[in-house]
C-alpha cells in the first residue's frame, strides 16, 4: 500500500510539473513523506543479512539431512541405487530451490543464482539417476550453501579469497610485464611483499574439488617468490606471469569459468604426458611420492565432475584406475595402468563432448555493484542502531585512552609500605614454628616452619599469591600440630601459631592485586638490596688491600667491587624509576644489577680454595652460573653447548652433595 501511495503521488506531481506545475509542490511533499515511511520500515542490510543467515541454516539443515539418505541409498556402487528412495528426496530438494532463491540477499545477486542453479542441477541429476554424477551434483550444492553462509557470517569463501589474490598477482605480473625481458633487479623488488602475501594467503584456501589446481597454484607462487633470490629478472618476471595464469585457472574452477568437459581434457593431458617419458624416467616418475600424491588430487577432482549419462561407466572406470596406481599394489603394471588412465579419460571426454550443459562452463560472475540505498537507507531505525553502536565504542575509546595512565596509576609505588610489618610478623613466625620443631620429631613441625619461611620469603619480593599459597600450606601443618598435641604442653602454643598464621594469611588476602603496595615494597627491597651492594663492595676493596697489587687475588677483589658498586647504583636507579612510575626502565635496571651481581660472584669464585673446605654454597652457585649459561645457548639455538654446559652443572651438584655428605 505504501508503495501504492508513493508511485500515485509521484505520477501526479509529473502531471501537475507537466502542465502548469501547480500543486506540484504538494504532491512532491506526500511522496516524501510516503517514501520515508517506507524508508523506516525497511530493515538496514546487516539485519536484513542476519535474518538471511538464519533462514539459509534452516536450509542448510534440510539439505544435509537429504543429502545423507541419498548417500546411503548410492552406498553400493555394485547395485542400482534405490530409485524409490531417491523420489522421496526429489520431492524434498525441489522446494529448497525456491527457498535458496527466495532469501534477501542484497548485493549478493550472482552468487544467490549459482547456488539456485547448483540445487536445480543436482534435483535434475536425482530425477536422471545416474549415481556419479548424483554425487558430483550434492557436493556441488552443498559447496555453495556453504559458501554463502561463510559471506554471511563475514567470512572470505575460497572463489572469492582466490579471486582477491589473483587481481593482486595479475596486477604485479602486469607491472614486471611493462619492463619486457630487459627488467632489472631493482625493477622486480615491488612485486616481491605481494608474492609473499599471496603465499602465506594461498595456505589458507581449501578447495577439495580443485585439489589439483590449488596445488599446481601454491606451487607456481612458492616458485615466483624463491626466484626472487638467486634467479634472473626476467625468469621472474615470467615465474610471476606463471603464478598468475595458475591462480587464474584456480579461479576459473571455483567461478564455475571450467567447464567438465575441459576439466577431463586436463586430466587426461596431465595423465597422457607421462606417458611420452622413457622407461628409465617413467620408473623414477613411479617411485617419488609426490606423484601418488598427485593421482590423489586428480581422483578428487574427476569425483567432483558431472560427466552425463553416458560417461558413467569410463569414469567409474578411470576412479578404479587412480584408486589402483594409489595403492602401488602392482608396480609392474603402473605404466601400463597410466596408458589405461589416459585412455579412459580421453575417451570419456568424447563421450561429453556432444553435450551441451558440459561443454560450457557456469562462468565467472562478477557481481553489480549494490545501489546506494542498500548499503545507506536514511531512516530513522538506521539512525538509531548507528547511535547505539557508536554508544559502547565511544566507552571503549575513553578506556583505551586513558588505558596508559591508569596503568601509570598502578604502577606508583604506595605512600605506606604494608609488606615490611607483613613480612616481618610471616618472618618471626616462622622463627617461633622453627624453634617448635626443634624441640619435637614431628614431620609436620618440620613441614610447616619451611612453608612459613617460604611465605617469607615470597613477601620480601611482594609474591602474594606464591606467600598466601605457602602461608595456608604452613597454616594446615600447624593444626595437625595443634590437633596431636592438644593433650600436650606444647599444644597450646601449636594452637597460637594457627591463630597466627590465620590472620596474616587474612591480611595476604587484602593484598592481592595491590600493585600500588607492591611497588612500595621493590622500591624498598631494591634500596636494601643497594645498601647491601655497597657495603659488599666496600668489604671487598678492603680485602683486596691485603694482597700485593702482583696478586691475582687483589686484581680479581678490586674488579668484583667496582662490579658490586656499579650494581649498586643500577638498583638504587631502579628504585628511583619506580618511584615516578616508569616500570618498565625499573626491570631494566633491575635486569641489568642482577647480571652485575653474577658477573660479581663469577670473579670471586676462583679464589674460594678447592677441596675438602670449599662449602657446598660454592659447588651450587657454580651450578646455578652453569644452568644460566646452559639456558642462554638453548635460546640462541647452541644445543650442543649446552649439554655440555648441563653435564658441568651435573658435576657441580655432585661435589655439593659430597660436600653436604662430610
């Protein structure tokens, strides 16, 4: 009716504008307002699109649950199929093809008529029988709704993917082309990132019905961009040209441009030109893999191809014979085996020559460009669903915005420091449950004064969840304490170190994601562990005094204090960074003080004496340099030198165990 009013209105106004244009005007208002009401009436196209991707997997649900009958009465390719069986699911397929015709698709015009013409095809293949191509048509088919339900969901289908990378090849073979066979190196270098664009695209695409072709495809890029490195221009010049004609014929297949007829004629050149080799080369042909792989391909493709009535039995025929050559039962009889294979598929290309439907190919349909007022409808249900999209990414562009800052925000280091007093109460616990399993031959006193000191130490360098973890480790060991010493003198004090536990584990909890009070406390550690440094460099430039300047040993002193005072300064930089928030130049210094420090200990280990009186802390801290390095040669792909660094820190463990053992 709306459409009714606006087509009356508007046949008025050219009357009234024909004559003397009066009440044009009018007219012209009333079919404004009658078109904008039918403007907001009509849906934006991505719903439109969406309800479209709904009623298309009903469809698809449909046709696959046909499709599985029709396989199941096709199961014995010794036997007709069923035809009663395959009339009942005619009668199910046809109304699919109005369905597939009938969906909104707006701007998908072409391939909404390949996908009516490849249901129509394989209901006209039910009604004819012949089971091959019964077959060929079904793949057909669902080939399509699967496509057109991946352009729904937004996703690139592989005709259109290959489509996408043959104009970009097309356009770099074009532009290498413009030089002639004169080009020079520098002249081929732009077309080398689309080269390699197009590769690492082109392993994505998946077309079981063009296996051959996508392979001869990626083949003919991956051979264009290695020319690229040690070739001549102009060979790759044509190895681009190449890789062009190749995805173009791809891109045929897949558009429906190949006819079947002139995909068996293929298959049968690529079969017969084996056939030309000597015997010598035909046997090494036959025993490359790649060429099994290949048949495998071909067989797929031959599969996926109607080939009429009258074609059935050389294809079943030319089947058996990529299925025999597969299976290298009778190598003897290969080459013979490929002389049949080319025969039978020749010959079946005779059979279809006569018939016109596959003689000519669907052809390449490049859809019409969508009209502005499907991609734009001025209504106000547009208006309103862009305001309400714009709405959360207005709020997600404030978050990101200030994303930098608030994260700034958490890394400033806290005004009070709560892991100092934390860390001392966890420490001094873990004194009291230390001198608790002193006196007792409990395994769980031993157990929980080590997890209580472990919770220390992760609270000096603000681990929480790694404290909190070993704080309720060391809480459980203290109630079996608490409960076989409940008749005992020391069961009370058991009981006061759970209570204890208890709550220092509570105020664990509060800090958990306090990256404010974390902060605080590695500023606070790296100003100790600063202080530390220095008062080690200072001991050790005094050590070094003692020695005559001759001696190794003073040279080696004075070179691990100014290592130790260079460490120094690099963690006292550390805490500085913190402080004004710049976490990441803080890790920097902090990685660079810690690789001081080993460099430090490295000096300094030679001197500590060999033997019997050598403590074990030195065999470990050898170890420890060793798996560092073990470890560093692993990232720079040196496997050799570490194992043999691995077998030294072997040893290293060995003499501390020894050590430990005196």
């Amino acid at each position: 009716m709306i459409r009714y009013n606006a087509a009356r209105h508007a046949e008025q106004a050219s009357k009234s504008l024909a004559r003397d244009g009066f009440r044009a005007d009018e007219s012209m208002s009333l079919v404004s307002d009658v078109l904008t009401q039918l403007s907001d009436r009509t849906p934006p196209v991505a719903e439109r699109l969406t309800r479209s991707l709904r009623e298309l997997e009903k469809l698809r649900l449909e046709w696959e649950a046909t499709g599985n009958a029709i396989e199941s009465a096709l199961k014995s390719p010794d036997r007709p199929p069923d035809a009663r069986k395959l009339a009942q699911q005619i009668d199910k397929q046809r109304p699919l093809i109005a369905a597939a015709l009938g969906l909104d698709l707006p701007g998908l015009g072409a391939r909404q008529l390949r996908l009516g013409l490849a249901l129509k095809t394989a209901v006209t293949d039910l009604q004819e029988g012949a089971p091959l191509d019964i077959q060929a048509s079904q793949g057909w088919a669902r080939r399509e709704i699967e496509r057109l339900k991946l352009v729904l969901e937004g996703y690139p289908p592989p005709d259109a993917k290959v489509e996408e990378l043959f104009r970009k090849t097309l356009a770099a073979a074009d532009a290498l082309d413009a030089f002639g066979p004169m080009i020079t190196k520098v002249q081929t270098e732009p077309a080398l990132p689309t080269l390699q664009d197009v590769q690492r695209q082109l392993v994505l695409v998946a077309a079981p019905e063009a296996a051959a072709l996508v392979n001869d495809a990626r083949n003919a890029v991956q051979s264009a961009e290695a020319a690229f490195r040690d070739a001549h221009p102009d060979a790759i010049r044509l190895r681009v040209c190449a890789a062009a004609d190749a995805l173009g014929r791809l891109g045929d297949r897949l558009e429906g441009s190949e006819s079947d007829l002139d995909r068996v004629r293929r298959l049968a050149a690529a079969r017969r030109q084996p056939t030309k080799l000597a015997a010598d080369k035909l046997k090494e042909l036959l025993s490359a893999e790649e060429t099994y792989r290949q048949l495998g391909r071909e067989a797929d493709e031959l599969a996926a191809t109607r080939v009429g009535a009258a074609g059935q039995v050389l294809k079943r025929r030319a089947l058996d014979l990529y299925a025999r050559l597969r299976s290298k039962a009778d190598l003897d009889r290969a080459g013979s085996d490929l002389k049949s294979l080319a025969i039978a598929l020749e010959d079946l290309a005779g059979k279809m020559a006569g018939v016109a439907e596959l003689s000519s190919g669907v052809g390449r349909v490049v859809p019409a460009a969508a009209p502005a007022s499907e991609q734009y409808l001025p209504s106000k249900v547009l208006a309103d669903a862009v305001r309400e999209l714009a709405e959360p990414h207005r709020a997600i562009h404030a978050r990101v915005a200030k994303l930098e800052a608030d994260l700034a925000a958490r890394l400033l280091p806290a005004e009070a420091n709560p892991f100092a007093a934390l860390g001392a109460k966890q420490r001094a616990l873990a004194a009291d449950a230390f001198a608790l399993a002193k006196r007792l031959s409990l395994a769980s006193a031993t157990n929980a004064a080590a997890a209580a000191h472990r919770a220390a130490d992760q609270l000096l360098v603000a681990r929480v969840p790694g404290a909190k973890e070993a704080a309720e480790h060391a809480a459980n060991f203290l109630r079996q304490m608490a409960t076989v010493g409940a008749d005992k003198a020391w069961g009370p004090l058991a009981a006061e170190l759970v209570t204890r536990q208890d709550a220092l584990i509570t105020e664990m909890s509060q800090l958990l994601g306090a990256s404010n009070a974390a902060a605080a406390q590695y500023v606070a550690r790296g100003a100790d562990l600063a202080c530390i440094s220095s008062e080690l460099a200072a001991r050790l430039a005094r050590t070094a005094q003692v020695f005559d300047p001759a001696d190794p040993c003073h040279d080696a002193l004075t070179a691990a204090a100014e290592t130790l005072v260079a460490a120094g300064k690099h963690l006292s930089e550390s805490s500085k960074r913190a402080t004004a928030g710049s976490g990441r130049e803080a890790d920097q210094r902090r990685g660079a003080a810690a690789t001081l420090l080993r460099a430090a200990a490295q000096k300094v280990a030679p001197l500590v004496p060999a033997g019997a009186s050598a403590p074990p802390g030195l065999a470990l801290r050898t170890a420890e340099r060793l798996m560092r390095a073990a470890i560093d040669s692993l990232d720079h792909g040196d496997t050799v030198g570490a194992r043999k660094l691995m077998r030294e820190a072997a040893a290293a463990l060995r003499d501390a165990a020894n050590d430990v053992g005196r």
